[in-house]
C-alpha cells in the first residue's frame, strides 16, 4: 500500500503539473489573440485577484496549522470555531478590500500607463476582479482547511481545476473577440461556483465539521497572533511578483509587462510543483511537534530534501542555459531574443525558491512564524532597494536581477532551520544528506 504522504505529495504534484502544461499551451494563444499589450493588460487583472493570496494576511497558513493540530486531536468542537472564525473574518476582508479597488478602478489605466482605446475596458474589467477578491479569499480559506486535514486531493485537484478553466475559458473567450470584461467576468463565475463545492466537499467529507456563522474571538486571536508574523511573508510574496507586474507598467508600459510574465509563469509554475509536494510537510511537521516525534520527522525529512536537491538543481540550470531555445520554441524568435535573459536571472531566483519551500513549511509547522517574517521584511528591503536604480540601468533585466539579489536570504534560511530544528551545522547536513536514503516518508 503506497503510504499516505507519498500519495498527497503526487496528488499536489500530478493536479500543478497538468496545469503547468495547460498554461505551456495556452499563454503562447492569448499572446496571439491578445496581443502584447493587451495579454500585458490581462496579466495585470489576472494579478489583482492574485492580490487576495496578500490580503489574507497570511491567515489560510495559520488555518493549516490550527486544523492540523486540533484534527489530530479530535477536537471538532475547536476545529469548527477556527473554521467559522476564519470565515466571517475572511470575508469582511475581501468586502473591504473590493470595496477600495472597486473606487480606484477607474484610475487604474492612467496609473499603468495602458493605451486610451482600452482604458474604459480595463476599468469594468478591473472593477469585475475587485467583485471576485472575496470570493478568492474564501476559497482560499477553504484550501487551507483541506490542506490542514490532509485532504489534498481536493485541494490540489481545485487549485488545478480552477487554474486550467480559467486559462482555457480566457483563450476562448478571446479567440471569439471578446474582451477583457467577459474575461473578468469568467474568473468571477468561477471563483463562486468552487467556494461552493468546497463547501459541499467538507461538510460531506468530514460529517463532524460545522461551519456556523459565528465568530469566536479567542480562537480568532490565537490564530491572528501566528499569522500576523506571516503577513510580512505575505507582502514579500506580493511583493515578487504582483508588484513587479505593476511595477513594469507603471515605470515601463503593458507590453513589457508580456516579456516579464511568460517567463515567470513556466518558472513559478515548475516552482510551485516543488512547493506543491513541500505543503505536505507543513501538516505533517506541525503533528510531529505537537505529538514529539522529531526523530522520526527528521528521517523523512532528509530523505526527501535530498532526492527534491538532486531533482531542482539540475532543471533548474538547464532552464537557464536553455533559456532562449526555451522560448523561442514556446512564443516565438522576436519575443525570445527580448525575453531571454529575463528567462535566465531569474531561473536561479526560482531555483533558490524551489530549494526552500519544503524548509518554510517545516517552519510553519514548528512554529517559527517569526523567522519567516524577518526572512521576509529582508525580501522587502533588497527589492525597495535595488528595484529602481537596476530598472533605471538595465530595463526589465534589471528588474530581474533585484528579484534575484532579494532571493538570496533563502540561502541563510535553509541552514537556519535546520539548526535550528534539527540541531544540524551545514557540514553535518551535507554528511546526513549523503547518507540518506531517497523518497523515505513513512511515519
């Protein structure tokens, strides 16, 4: 029988991976049906309802950990108060932030610099994303719920679901002639009908949870004094990628915004396959902290560390070796020969990213919210820093390199951990790496 964690890390690995390859096919045809400025433009809504995953406040992350550790319990009557609290808490969030974006939209084109033909387009568009940040938030909540009770299947398979639906109905939609609006109006739908599966998805899958619309502030704040420390993770995590987007309009134009998308989107989603099988860990970390099982944790976590280096090292350097064959076999010559030094700088900020995922979500678990968000602060601080002089000097490459110079704290943050948790110096991490066995989870 294929133990558990084994089928968990394939579920999240096997859903992000189909929509790796759905992205692959179709981010080339918006290119085409879209155009450079207006997939740039699209990009940008499609970004502002990435903002939800910021406006959570790191909350979802606290929810896997207070759900971990109260299902392995058996304390439903706890675990329903973190559920509800979380809801009602999520949704006066998302109603906040719609509300502000909503009344903003319609100076989003001047601030972005988009072309006055599609400026009245891109306000309802925008205007439209704004209506669906809450339901982005809720369902969000809802995949941290899963995540929490181990059910990843669910969460994976609706994280992928949602992503490849979106993509697909956007090529679509766009290769019938119609505009951004429709598109903003697809993403709503969707995020409404999967806020309602998953919750006939939980109250069926696991009869003891009630979700009630009641808010109980002492569960609240237990959550809220954790995950406050996740909020700097959050805003770094902004910062890295929806920022920029803004950023590259605002100081450059929409179609520039093209060049930085397509290449960060085949890397962050190789990237957030790894972060995929690393979310395992966070459940399983927090449960062996709550229960004193480092030992054993420790064997499945060197076993695994080991054989995600040997895998993410290598594909990651051949990425950016690779780069421009890369991209022009997948959109094309014209666009590779701007795009692929992009391509390149940052194949080694994703590498570094794709080294420490399963590393924070050990953290998580065993509590070090606030290491992370002094991690995090650093992000903060090296991209403010370097963003503007290096785009002033050399353009989106430049841009490309702050991401980069910004990454490299994950570095630190990997041998921190690992003293810190498991007591092991980076000498002897190497030793223990070595002689680890591969793929070894059973606990």
């Amino acid at each position: 029988m294929i133990n558990k964690h084994i089928k968990n890390a394939s579920y999240n690995s096997g859903f992000q991976l189909l929509g790796m390859i759905v992205s692959f096919i179709t981010i080339p045809m918006l290119i085409h049906n879209l155009g450079l400025e207006k997939f740039g433009i699209y990009s940008l809504i499609i970004t502002t309802i990435g903002f939800s995953g910021f406006l959570e406040l790191g909350f979802s992350s606290g929810v896997v950990k207070f759900v971990a550790e109260e299902n392995s319990r058996k304390n439903f009557d706890e675990l329903n108060k973190v559920i509800s609290s979380s809801l009602i808490f999520q949704t006066l969030v998302g109603i906040i932030a719609f509300l502000i974006i909503f009344f903003i939209s319609g100076l989003l084109p001047s601030i972005l610099n988009i072309n006055v033909v599609y400026s009245a387009e891109s306000s309802w568009a925008f205007r439209l994303t704004a209506l669906t940040i809450p339901f982005a938030l809720i369902f969000s909540l809802f995949i941290g719920v899963f995540n929490g009770l181990e059910l990843f299947f669910y969460s994976s398979s609706m994280i992928a679901s949602q992503s490849i639906l979106s993509s697909v109905l956007a090529v679509i939609a766009s290769s019938l002639g119609y505009n951004l609006v429709v598109i903003a109006a697809i993403n709503l739908i969707l995020n409404i009908v999967f806020v309602i599966v998953s919750i006939i998805v939980i109250t069926q899958r696991v009869p003891q949870l009630k979700i009630k619309v009641y808010f109980y502030y002492k569960t609240w704040s237990r959550i809220f004094h954790f995950s406050i420390y996740l909020l700097i993770s959050k805003i770094s995590s902004f910062a890295l990628d929806p920022f920029i987007r803004f950023f590259i309009s605002v100081y450059f134009n929409p179609a520039a915004v093209s060049y930085f998308v397509a290449p960060t989107k085949l890397l962050s989603s190789i990237t957030i396959l790894f972060n995929k099988i690393g979310e395992i860990f966070y459940p399983i970390s927090a449960n062996a902290n709550a229960n004193g099982e480092k030992v054993k944790f420790k064997r499945i976590f060197l076993s695994s560390y080991k054989t995600s280096v040997l895998v993410i090292v290598p594909l990651f350097l051949l990425i950016a070796f690779f780069s421009r064959a890369i991209l022009s076999f997948w959109i094309g010559n014209e666009f590779a020969d701007k795009a692929w030094l992009i391509m390149t700088i940052l194949s080694f900020s994703y590498m570094i990213a794709a080294l420490t995922t399963m590393i924070w979500n050990i953290a998580l678990g065993y509590g070090l919210s606030k290491f992370a968000a002094l991690c995090s602060f650093f992000v903060l601080f090296a991209i403010t820093l370097f963003i503007i002089p290096l785009s002033i000097l050399f353009g989106i490459k430049g841009t490309s390199g702050a991401i980069l110079l910004s990454s490299l704290n994950g570095i630190f943050a990997i041998f921190y951990v690992i003293k810190k948790i498991f007591g092991l110096s980076p000498k002897q991490l190497f030793k223990e790496l070595v002689d680890a066995p591969y793929v070894d989870i059973k606990m």
